[in-house]
C-alpha cells in the first residue's frame, strides 16, 4: 500500500507580471476552505521580501526565497528550500510557489520536474496571472516578458475585471488567450479551488510562441525606508507621478495620523490599503521597494522626492537581481 508519505506533494507555481495579483491568490487559498495544508515559497525581487509580509499566516510554512529570481541559473535556492521542506514537513498536502513578477514562471516549474524530486514532488500547474487593466503597461514596461508568462501557463487567469470594460476583456481573449488553455475571469484572484487544485490540466498542443526574454537584467529595484511618520496624502502624489519605467512599488508606511497602510503601485495605479500593524522586522519604519526596467532610472530623483515626505526620511540603497 503506499502511505501518504510516499506520494509525491503536488507543486503549483503562480507567476504573472509584476502587481497582476500573485500576492492577492495566494492570501485567497490562505484562507479558503478547502481543507489542504498548504505550504508557500514567497520569490520577490527587490531587496526585501515585502510579499513574505503581506502573506497571511500558513499552516504548512511560509518559506521565503532568496532574494532576486529563482527562475535564473540553477535555482540553487529553490533546490535547497524544496528540500528543507520535504525533510521537515511531511504532512503537507500540496506546494504554491508564488514567482516574482519579473520570473519565467517555466522555469521554476523545471526545477520541480529536476529528476532528483522524482516520486517527491510533482509539478501540478503552472498558474498565470493577468493584470487585465494593465497588460499593454506591462508589455511596454518589459516587452516579452509579460507574453511570456501567458504563454507558459496551464490556467490563465484574467483579474482586476472591476477595473475594465466587456469589451476591454473580449478583446484582451481574441488577442492573447490560447484556445486549448484554460482561462478564467477574476476580481480579487477569487478562483474556485476545485479548479485551482483539480491537477491534470492538458498541456496545450502547441508549444508557445513567446520566447521569455532575460529581462531580469533590465529591472532593477530600490529600497525607501523612512523613520517616522509620513505625509500621505505628499506621499500619494510622488508615487502617482512615478516616472513610467518605475513600474511596482509595494510596502508599508505610517501616516502622521498613526494610522498603518499597505501601500501599491502598478502601472499608473496607486492604492493604500489600511494594515493591521508594521510587519515583524519594520522595526516601526515605514518601507517601500521600488522596482522599474532599463538603464539609468531616475532613482536618485525619486528617492528625493520621498525623502520630502517626511522629516526623518533617510534614501535607500540600490540594489538589482
Ligand atoms: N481593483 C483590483 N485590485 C486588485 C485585484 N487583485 C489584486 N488587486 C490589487 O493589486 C495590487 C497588487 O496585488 P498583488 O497581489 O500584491 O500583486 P502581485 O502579483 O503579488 O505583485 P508582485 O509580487 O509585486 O508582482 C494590490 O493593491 C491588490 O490589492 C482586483 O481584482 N481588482
């Protein structure tokens, strides 16, 4: 008979660009009543692991990927992590690796099929998010990237649908949906987990046309950190007039009124979104990690403007994957 232990733990990868709502599907399951333990990887880019602190507890361990892509070279620290997770916890019933926005979501999933993982772990899915009112930002920002990402997945996933049109959604299907991949429509990431979890996905007859291009070279990302309290509404505005190659920026931040936000750029859309408390190790600073493509970004700049948003604001160290 074979034990539970012995049969190989399914592996999910979520990938898309970078704000498309990875982060937003993993909290989902997180807290969905499907009744998995469920351990997550967190891959993020920038310096710090904002992802790892806007994840919701895990019953099945939350494992935070070292910084940069795990998508590149060989994945030495994926290698590891897997590892370490199936010698700790064999009573996990399934694996969600949540990629970087700028990762091949593919490749990641190559790693799970290595042969050493063979009868341990078997890749399930490779789930792809789309950011509907922001796919063209995303091709411009870092072209074949984001076609990429769409090109590598079993289940596509088409979110923010509250932030566009009928038409807008028909037209993003007739242009970039495959037809023998299936794709579903979501706001706020909500997939069913019948779905999610259903396993066996027929891979497509026809392999994708997109190429993913090393644009992990391209992106480059900084880190804004701040002592005190900041001036919201300054700080809204700096962020809503981002050069447009700086395309993500996520953290956490103190208003003046003591009040706690969760704070997101994507593309051209800024929201603050109240938080409970600072993450563990914010050590009561606020923090963003600003991330943008091409040679020459106007950090410097930028780092300036934030500095203006609050007395104590010291500038950041710049840093690439
Ligand atoms: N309006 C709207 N906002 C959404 C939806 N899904 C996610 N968001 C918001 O989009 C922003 C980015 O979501 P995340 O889940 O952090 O995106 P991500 O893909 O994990 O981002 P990276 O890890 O930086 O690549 C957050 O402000 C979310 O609240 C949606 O369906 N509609």
């Amino acid at each position: 008979m074979v034990t539970r232990q012995a049969r190989p733990i399914p592996v999910t990868v979520i990938g898309g660009f970078l704000g498309a709502g990875k982060t937003t599907l993993v909290n989902h399951i997180l807290g969905g009543d499907h009744e998995l333990k469920i351990a997550v990887m967190v891959n993020d880019f920038g310096a710090i692991n904002i992802d790892a602190a806007l994840i919701t507890s895990t019953e099945g361990g939350l494992y935070s990927l070292s910084n940069g892509c795990v998508c590149c070279g060989l994945n030495q620290g994926l290698v590891e992590q897997l590892e370490e997770l199936l010698s700790a916890r064999i009573d996990i019933d399934h694996i969600v690796i949540e990629a970087s926005g700028v990762a091949d979501p593919a490749r990641i999933m190559d790693t799970v099929r290595y042969a050493r993982f063979a009868g341990r772990l078997r890749g399930d899915a490779i789930v792809v998010l789309v950011d509907a009112a922001g796919f063209d930002g995303a091709i411009a920002a870092a072209p074949g990237l984001a076609e990429a990402q769409v090109g590598s997945a079993d289940l596509l996933i088409l979110n923010k649908t509250d932030l566009v049109s009928r038409d807008t959604l028909d037209a993003w299907h007739a242009r970039w949906a495959f037809p023998d991949t299936r794709t579903i429509e979501t706001t706020n990431a909500r997939v069913p987990f019948d779905l999610l979890f259903a396993s066996g996905f027929p891979s497509r007859g026809a392999s994708s046309p997109f190429t993913a291009v090393p644009v992990h070279e391209q992106a480059e990302s900084i880190t804004w950190r701040h002592d005190g309290p900041i001036d919201a509404k300054r700080l809204h505005g700096v962020l809503a007039a981002l050069p447009a190659r700086i395309y993500r920026a996520k953290g956490f931040v103190q208003a003046s009124d003591g009040r706690l936000f969760a704070v997101h750029v994507v593309g051209t859309r800024v929201s603050f979104e109240p938080a409970a408390h600072l993450p563990e190790g914010f050590d009561g600073q606020s923090l963003l990690v600003l991330v943008g493509f091409g040679r020459d970004l106007p950090f410097e700049g930028v780092l300036a403007q934030l500095n203006g948003c609050g007395a104590l604001a010291r500038s950041g160290k710049k840093g690439s994957a």
